[in-house]
C-alpha cells in the first residue's frame, strides 16, 4: 500500500476526522482533473503571441510569463482575456480584437490530453454507486469529446455551461447538478483545480475544514483538488499507480468500502 494510500485510509479510521459518510455525488471541473490542458494552453499562448504580432505588439516570453503570473494572482474569471488586457496596455479595441482572433485560431477541445490514471477513478466513483456530475465552463461540443475518450458515459449530469448558459463561479451552476441528481448540496463533492471558479463560491461556501453543512453548497477540500488536478505529475511512474493514489484520496473523503484493499 501506497503511502498515499495509507495516509487515506489513516484519515478515515481516525475518530476524529470530520467523515463525509453521506457524500452521494462527485463533480468533477474538466479542464485540469480530466483534461491535463498542457498542450491546449500552449496552443492558446501562440495563438495570443501571433495575435499580438498582427496588431504590432511583439511580446518576448519573459513579458508573456509576467502577465499570464498576474491574471493568476488576481484570479482573472477568465485568464486569456485577462493576459491579453496586460500586454495590450489595457488598450480595449486591440483586446477585443487579439481575443477574437485568438478564439479564430484555438478551439476549445483542441489539444485535448486525458489526464494519465483519472479514466479508471471516475470509472471506479461509478462502480461504487456514486453519482457522477460535469460541473465545468466548456462548450457544449466538450460532451462529444469526452465520449470519444471513453468517459464521458459514467457521468449522470451531462451538462456544461454551453448547455445550460451558467459560468462557475456562478452557484446556479452547481445547484443545477444537484437538482439534475436529486441530491442536497451538502452531500456532493467537488474536484477542480481553481480555488475560485470551483472551491470558493460566495456566500454559500465553507472552508474544507469547516463543520458546518449548512453553509455549503457542496463538500469541497483543497488540498484534494490540488493533489488531484495539480500539474505536477507526482502520482509514480505508471497509470495504474496515478489511479490507486487517486483513488485513494477521492476515498479519503467519502470513506472505504468494506472489499477495499488492504
């Protein structure tokens, strides 16, 4: 057993550790626990730079590193735009221009990379009897993509923001799960990569350590997000290892089973 693993597993004998025993759903972000978006951000920064070239403003990647750094520390709702306002001095008509053309030359599934070892968990989360949720801002075309990958099928709530017109960090966005799964909120857990488009959701949010469900639209834990969806690659060298160490923090959250591996 992994350690890991066998932090997990620690976690949930521990008496007193805050279970999540009544956890009936997953929802899971797209890009970043599912799509590793390594190859389709890099298509998306050349694009931009290209962009920018046809409207005269030649950007080196010392510059380039700088603005994408400040769209991320201020949370920018939206990152390319964010990136593209910075280096075109705030200048509104080049922005709107280098962003139109950014969206001509990327598309949003272009580049799509399955993240190694996340097909096996959401097939393992369907096999153990939960509910599975897309909670993410893509277009509605994202839904074919997922399928031809093999995982779209195991998801129950098969909807996006191009299909129902919600944008996280929009609570409305989430609560349309739960409705579509027949769950509460408190009885869901989220995994994404940003703390403020999938963990912080205005007044209906709680800390991952906070006791009180009430207050939450969903069960959420940063620490497994961004284990989860981090881009560090630190899950061994093999699938089948990222899978287990997975697994087995999603487990760490919603409690074993009894034929669990010891």
């Amino acid at each position: 057993m992994s350690w890991l693993e066998h932090r997990a597993r620690s976690r949930w004998m521990n008496k007193g550790d805050d279970r999540m025993t009544d956890i009936r759903a997953v929802l899971f972000d797209v890009g970043g626990p599912i799509n590793t978006e390594s190859e389709h951000e890099r298509l998306v920064d050349d694009a931009i730079v290209a962009a920018l070239a046809e409207e005269g403003i030649e950007i080196n990647p010392g510059t380039y590193a700088e603005a994408s750094a400040w769209a991320v520390e201020h949370f920018a709702p939206d990152a390319y735009a964010a990136i593209i306002w910075r280096l075109t001095k705030r200048d509104r008509m080049r922005s709107e221009r280098v962003h139109r053309r950014m969206i001509d030359l990327v598309r949003p599934d272009d580049g799509f990379e399955l993240r190694d070892g996340i097909s096996a968990v959401i097939a393992s989360l369907h096999e153990r009897g939960l509910l599975l949720a897309l909670a993410a801002n893509q277009p509605a075309s994202m839904l074919a993509v997922l399928d031809a990958h093999g995982v779209g099928t195991h998801f129950d709530h098969r909807e996006v923001s191009g299909t129902h017109g919600h944008r996280k960090p929009d609570v409305r966005l989430f609560l349309r799960c739960c409705e579509d799964l027949s769950v509460e909120p408190a009885e869901c857990l989220m995994i994404g990569d940003r703390i403020d488009n999938d963990i912080c959701t205005g007044p209906l949010t709680r800390d991952a350590h906070d006791s009180r469900p009430h207050r939450t639209p969903y069960r959420t834990a940063a620490a497994l997000c961004r284990r989860i969806a981090g881009r560090r690659g630190a899950f061994g060298a093999g699938a089948a290892q990222r899978h287990r160490a997975m697994l087995a923090l999603v487990v760490s959250y919603i409690g074993p089973r009894p034929d669990d591996p010891d």
